[in-house]
C-alpha cells in the first residue's frame, strides 16, 4: 500500500511521518544543495543502541543506510525510496524505533564501531629551517 505524506510542495512517497521528522535537518540540508548533491542521497539510520549486533562482534553493531530520490511532481517534488529495499529498511527501522518509544527528536548516541575507517586528524606541517 502507498502511503503518501504532503508537505506543501513536497510529497513523501512509502516514507513514513517518523522518518522525516527525524531527519528533516538533512533533507532540508539535500534540498538546500540540491545541485551538488544531485537527485538521490543517502541517509545513515541513527539508531543508537538499537542498531543491530554485526555478524562479526569486533565491528560493532550494524550500521545502516538508505537512499532517496527526488522527482518532479505537478505540485512541486516528490521523495520516494530510491529501490524496494530502501522501503522495506525504512519501515523496518521506524517499526523498531517506535517500538522502542525513541521519538524523532531524540538524540541516540551512536555506538563505537571500531572497524570503520577513520579520516585522520590533520596536522599542520611543521615548519621548514633552514
């Protein structure tokens, strides 16, 4: 079944209520930069300690993304799943948020997840003598 969520001249496709209140800063922020992002963004599931335990327990829990596509509708643009298993992962992820009482607003720390690559921490360079 299609669920359809109007928001002036936005329209959510099979995106639940849930979900865009809880990340409407960075859909605003895709909107807002549209052109350098381009029509399809993805989104990392902040799930905090809800996320699920990896297969392999050194990696930590599961980290989980989705992504969006926007399209032109005759009342301005819709947001719509990019593929089937975008849908079935966002219903999944609200489904155990809301089970979990986690409103959208609520801030989840996110879990250490020691087998991502980290983007190290820039050093000026030290200054040439001569």
């Amino acid at each position: 079944m299609t669920t359809i969520l109007n928001c002036g001249t936005v329209r959510f496709i099979d995106i639940p209520e849930w979900f865009v209140a809880r990340y409407d800063d960075e859909i605003n922020a895709w909107a807002a930069n549209i052109r350098k992002i381009g029509l399809v963004k993805s989104f990392i599931l902040k799930e905090g300690q809800y996320a699920d335990v990896s297969p392999d327990p050194e990696q930590g829990p599961v980290l989980l993304q989705v992504k969006l596509m926007v399209k032109p509708w005759s009342g301005g643009v819709e947001i719509v799943p990019f593929r089937e298993i975008d849908r079935e992962l966002i219903a999944k992820h609200v489904e155990k948020m809301e089970r979990n009482r986690v409103s959208p607003r609520m801030i989840l720390p996110e879990p250490l997840r020691p087998g991502l690559p980290f983007v190290p921490r820039i050093v000026p360079p030290e200054k040439e003598t001569h």
